[in-house]
C-alpha cells in the first residue's frame, strides 16, 4: 500500500522553448542538486530577457496586462505567456486551432507544435489515433488529459483515445501545463503535465454555420454549427449545438475511417452571479488502426504500406478494424460572488465502448491456420466497455492577501474486457488453440475476460498568500487514494482466476513561490510531489497485488516570463525524479507493463513571441530534452533529445495564413538504446480569406491547408515488435495533404 494590447497589433502566435540538461540526483539530495541546475538557469534568464527582447522593442512602455499582447497587425492564434504563472504553459486559442490545424485533427495533432511535445500520427492527420503523443518524453498515461476541467482516461492504464471523443470543431481552445500544477490540480498522473480542452461556448448572437472540406486520401468532412443566441425570455440563456461528419481511406493502406461527433452545450444564467452549465458530446468511430510495418515490408511495398483487401490473409483490412460510441456529458453550477466566494461542481459522466478485431499476426510471420481449418485465417476478437461517473467540487475564498481554496474530485469507473481467440474465415468463430482453465467452458479460446473498477479520491487544500503586493507563496495538499478491484476468471497475462484489490494512496504536497519585479517581468519556483497507481496489468502476477509499488516522482521547476508590447518571452528549469517508472512494450498489439526503475527527466525550456508588424508575427520554440533511466544510465524510450517549432503567421485584410515546421530530434524507441531513430521535421503551410457578410450575402471563409508540405517520409516511431520472431515494426510520417475548405455564416 502506497499509501496580458496596443491598437494595432496582432497577438503572437506562439513562443519558443529551449531545454538543456544537467544533474543527477537522490532523496535528500534531490532538492540541492535541482537548485544547483535550476537557480543558475534562473539568474541566467533574469538577465537574458531583457538583454534579448530591448532591442526589438526599442522603447521600455510595459505591458498593460497579463493575458494579450499584441504586434502591429491583428491577433494571433495564441496567447501570451501569462505574467502571473504557475507554470509553464502553451495556450492554443480557437483561430490557432482553425488556422493551423486541418479540419480532421485531434487534440494530439493541435499541441504538435507546443515546446517540448512529440506528436505521431502515421495515417495523417486524426485519421486514425495517435500512435504517440509524449510532453517532456512522458508517454500517454504519464500526463493528464481534462475536458472542461474534468479529468479522464481509460480504467487500466489511464491512457487516452485521441480521436474518441471530442470533434475539433467543438473545442474552443487547448492549452499545454507542462508542468504538475498547484495542490488544486486533479488528475491521475498530474506530474508529466496536463493536456486540456476546452469547448466552444454559445455566441451571445443567433446564427447557422455550414463547413465542408475535402482532402487528400479521400478524405471528406462536413459540418453544422446552430446557434440560439441569448434568449431574454429565458434570462439570456444561449444553446450550441455543433454535429460533423469525417470519412476518409487514411494515408496507410487499408487505413479507412469514418467518425461522426454531436455536441451541445447550454449556457443557462440564474442569477447575475450565478451560471447553471449542460454539456454533452457523443462520438460514433470505425476506424482500421495500423499496427505498424517491418522494413522489409517498408522496402517493399511502400511507406504507406498497413493493409490489405484479401480475404486470405491476416493483413486483410476487414479483420482489423475497430469501431468506437463514446459519450461525455456533465453538468456545472457556478458561482462567482462579489462577496469574494466562489464555487464550482461539475457532476459527470462518460463512457466509451470498443468492439475491435485483428489477425493474428499482421506482418506474416505466424503462417495461417487454425483449429478448424489448417488454410483458416487466425486471429482475435475483442471489447472493452468502459463507463464512469464523477463530482468535481471546488471552493474557494479571499480574505485581503490571503485566498483559500479548497475541493475535492471523486470518480468511480467500471471496466468490462474480454479477448477470443477466433477464426476469421468462419465469422468469427472461436478458436480453441490455448490451455483450458479449469471450471471455465469455452475457455481453450479465451485470452481474457475481466470486470475491474477503479475508484479515486482526491481532496485538496490550497493557500494563495501575498505578503508583499509583487510576492505570492501558494503552498497546496492534495491527498490521492485509490482502489482497483479486478474480477476475472481468465486474466489477462496469466490466465488464471484472479480476484484482486488493491489500494494506493499518498499525500502530495506541492508548493509556487511567485515574484513580480517589474509590471512586465515575473520569475517563479515550483516543487511537487507526484504519485501513479499500478496500471491493471501490473496486477497479474500470483505474488499478490500488494507487492507492485506506485510510480512516485518529485518535479522541480523555475521560470521567468516578460512582456513587452509586441514581444513575449519565457525560460524556465526542470528536474524531474521518477521511482518506480512503468516501461511499456507492445507485441503483436499486445501491450505489457514492466517495472523499467527510476528515471532522471531535465532541461531548460524558453519562448518568445514577436510581433513583426504589417500583419506578420514570428514565433519559435526549441528544446533540448534528457531522460535517462538509472539501472543503465540509458535514454528513456520515446523521449526525444531535442524539439525546434518555428513559422511565420499573417492575418490583415481579412486574410490569413501561417507557415509552420516542427523538427524532433533523436530518440530510441525501446530500452537500453534499441529501436534507435532519427531526428525528422514536417512543414506545413495554409492561407486563407475571410468575405465578411454584406449585399443579402452570408459570411464566407475560405481556406487552402498543407501538410508535410516536403513529402517527407522519415520512420518517426517504433509501433510494436511481431508476433513470431519479435521483428521491429515502424511507423512512417504521413506523406503530403492538402485540405480545401470552405464555411458559410448565415
């Protein structure tokens, strides 16, 4: 048990971030060694800023607020670096969304271009679920993912399905924490950052807005946006109702989807301090997700080479296809009084059902053959129906300098699972070719068939004290407890009976120190704990769940934002220790879990945003990145050694457009340096024109999008190792897409 906008100036587009990396530390050292990196990279920033962004302004008029700066121009799709952080942030506005990414995109492929994120998505952009998607070099799993404050995730392994959930359109903004946040932040694994989505609110006026694209492999997306407008016989309530519809074959043969989204969301005030919110979004996907290709394969036939279309092989495209429902759906009451009180509860619900099936082995090395026919296609059958029900409470108080905020998050979820061994020729039949369990019928064919829970608990006490009117100390508690159960006659792994409960628990103190030292000039310190339950695979083994400890880490972290108009510039430091790191490999599509031990995360991250004048503003970001495991002193897996964002944005006249390149640097796909790849980029460009309303004619949007405008075809990820004689397979960057959209406002 473990236990901040000057008339003409457009809002920069995004920053800049530089990660360098020292340092190797212990427990009671672990403090001094981070100061001994962290203090140096500060002072050096203190003095860097202002030294580098002078010039470029020539003139010293500070910024007039946090949240907004703008350069000559018209406002950029993302926000400024707030002045009064936490944390370092990257906030992507609703115009970075419409501007940058295509119309088909997830939120994997919107953060893309955030300092220090490695985004995979081998079949083009949400066309199918991202392969890898890593902040920091954490994997899926080892960060949180929030919907409108809400935190959610799968029961096993608190991973997350990119393209599930939420339809791009419904998002109105997405915003990066890298970094675990105040005692108030709630999550599971809060320590590698947090990824959250915001949805679009109601306009205060009516309208209907139609969208359509079409793009490269087939690919064709509609869309609808109703809008009510405040109503004032209802005390200005406002509705949005968004519903859009994506097809398309992928870039990857054999790779095809469909997925259809509907959200809306009622804004229902009650009071003038006082806003009764419902929302709810549903998802049907059908999707053929690739599992990746040998080099030989690769050789062969081609980077776009997945899937086939004969029935007579494993690789045949109507074998391996999986098709999502989804729903999330919550209801919030909030007040913000002028008596200083606030409060907020947001009671929820989500689910997600996956029916999927695959053969046996994909790259043809296990031969065809089953126990009903010696010419039958093997292969394996399989769902997993997740539901969840949750309460977000939070509260908070001001008294002078001292603010109080106190909550507390509960969910319970529950998880059915289960794996067939089937005959793919027959329909599906079942396939008996595994060692029966005793007292189990049919079981011969089963891989698993599982019912878990997980439970969580996490209240939390956070203070805000500001002694001085340029100082903030903001200490925070947050206590996380949680339980699995699991209940299996043939679990996964083992395959043995299993009925299994287990409870983790841990108090997580957190604490920001936060000085202003000028209007436009504000350094900041963090230090947190973190804590991870076991995932659920780590709970088969017949030596006891209890013996299987709880990834642990401490997160050290300082930083420096300035602003000066037409200017923002951030830097900050982090070491991160990690016990306990949970490795992950994946074999025939099969992911196990193992104890990879502790592991050092470091570097130094800065960004900038300049404003260039004429409609133009520049941005950058670029890092260098350092995990290393401490068993072998090797790199951790996924984790790149460097990241470099840049482009060049253009909004004036009503036109628009934006040139963007992402360059990963090298990395290794697996442990102890195997599955080595190397550095790759993707440049991406759009432009577009926005025909205001006038003449009885509606609003109209044009726009023209590219991506990978090169063409380039690097491998960018390690998909898995094969069945029968453990052959890496590789993931390939998606080749050029070009996306034609247009919208109409009426």
């Amino acid at each position: 048990m473990s236990s901040q906008r000057h008339a003409t100036c457009p809002e920069p587009l995004i920053y800049t971030t530089l990660v360098i990396a020292p340092c190797q530390p212990r427990t009671a050292r672990r403090v001094a060694r981070a100061a001994r990196f962290l203090l140096p990279a500060l002072a050096a920033a203190a003095f860097v800023a202002p030294a580098l962004a002078s010039p470029v302004l020539g003139n010293s008029g500070a910024a007039d607020g946090p949240e907004t700066v703008q350069v000559a121009g018209t406002v950029a799709p993302v926000s400024a670096l707030s002045l009064d952080p936490t944390q370092p942030a990257s906030n992507l506005t609703t115009q970075f969304i419409r501007t940058v990414a295509p119309p088909a995109a997830d939120y994997s492929e919107i953060v893309r271009l955030s300092p220090s994120v490695l985004s995979i998505a081998p079949n083009g952009p949400g066309l199918s679920e991202s392969a890898d998607l890593t902040i920091r070099g954490f994997s899926d799993g080892q960060y949180n993912v929030t919907f409108d404050g809400i935190p959610f995730g799968d029961t096993d392994d608190f991973t997350h399905h990119s393209t599930a959930y939420f339809a791009p359109q419904a998002l109105g903004a997405v915003s990066v924490d890298r970094g675990p946040g105040t005692g108030a932040t709630i999550g599971d694994a809060t320590f590698g950052g947090t990824v959250s989505l915001r949805s679009i609110d109601p306009s205060a006026a009516p309208g209907i807005a139609v969208s359509g694209t079409v793009g490269s492999f087939d690919s064709h997306q509609a869309g609808v946006r109703l809008e009510s407008g405040a109503v004032p016989a209802l005390n200005d309530a406002a509705l949005v109702f968004e519903a859009d519809r994506l097809t398309s074959n992928g870039y990857l043969t054999g790779s095809g989807g469909t997925r259809t989204n509907l959200f809306a969301k009622l804004v229902q005030p009650l009071g003038p301090d006082t806003t009764l919110t419902a929302a709810g979004s549903t998802e049907w996907l059908q999707q053929n997700q690739p599992a990746g290709a040998t080099r030989a394969e690769i050789a062969t036939y081609g980077p776009d080479y997945a899937l086939s279309d004969s029935p007579a092989q494993q690789n045949d495209a109507a074998y391996n296809g999986e098709s999502y429902r989804t729903d999330f759906a919550y209801l919030a009451l909030h007040h913000d009084g002028s008596d200083r009180v606030s409060l907020d509860e947001r009671v929820y619900t989500y689910g997600l059902y996956r029916h999927f099936s695959n053969g046996l082995d994909v790259n043809g090395e296990t031969p065809d053959g089953t126990a009903l026919g010696a010419g039958d296609v093997p292969g394996q059958m399989a769902r997993n129906d997740l539901r969840a029900f949750g309460d977000v409470l939070r509260a908070e108080r001001a008294w002078g300098p001292v603010t109080l905020r106190l909550g507390i998050w509960g969910e319970h979820q529950t998880n059915d699972r289960s794996q067939y061994e089937v005959d793919l020729s027959r329909g599906g039949a079942p396939n008996p070719v595994l060692p029966p369990v005793a007292g189990v019928p049919g079981s011969a064919a089963i891989d698993r068939v599982q019912s878990d829970t997980l439970d969580t608990i996490q209240p939390y006490a956070e203070l805000e004290w500001r002694p001085l009117a340029e100082l903030t100390i903001q200490p925070g508690l947050r206590w996380n407890y949680a339980v699995r159960t699991v209940d299996s006659p043939v679990m996964e792994g083992t395959r043995i009976p299993t009925d299994e409960h287990a409870e983790y628990d841990a108090l997580l103190p957190s604490v920001v120190v936060r000085q202003h030292l000028s209007p436009a000039w504000t350094v900041y310190g963090q230090a947190a704990e973190g804590f991870l339950a076991p995932q659920l695979q780590l709970l088969d083994t017949t030596t006891g769940a209890g013996t299987v400890p709880p990834e642990r880490t401490w997160n050290f972290q300082v930083g420096s934002n300035w602003q000066r108009p037409g200017l923002s510039l951030g830097v900050d430091g982090y070491v991160i220790q990690f016990d306990n790191l949970s490795g992950t490999r994946t074999v025939g599509g099969e992911t196990s879990v193992f104890d990879e031990g502790g592991a050092t995360y470091q570097g130094l991250e800065t960004e900038a945003t300049i404003g260039v004048g004429y409609g133009f503003s520049l941005y950058g970001n670029a890092s260098l990145n350092r995990a290393r495991d401490h068993r072998s002193g090797a790199p951790v897996p996924n984790a790149p050694d460097a990241t470099l964002a840049g482009g060049l944005l253009y909004r004036s006249g009503g036109w628009f457009g934006a040139l963007t390149d992402k360059w990963v640097g090298a990395r290794y796909g697996d442990t102890d340096r195997q599955a080595g790849l190397d550095p790759f980029n993707q440049l991406d460009a759009s432009i577009g024109r926005v025909l205001k309303p006038g003449y009885g004619l509606p609003g109209v949007r044009l726009q023209l999008q590219a991506q990978n405008l090169l063409d380039s075809h690097e491998i960018d990820a390690l998909a898995g190792y094969t069945v029968a004689q453990n052959t890496p397979l590789w993931f390939v960057q998606a080749g050029r897409s070009v996306w034609m959209t247009a919208a109409v406002d009426f």
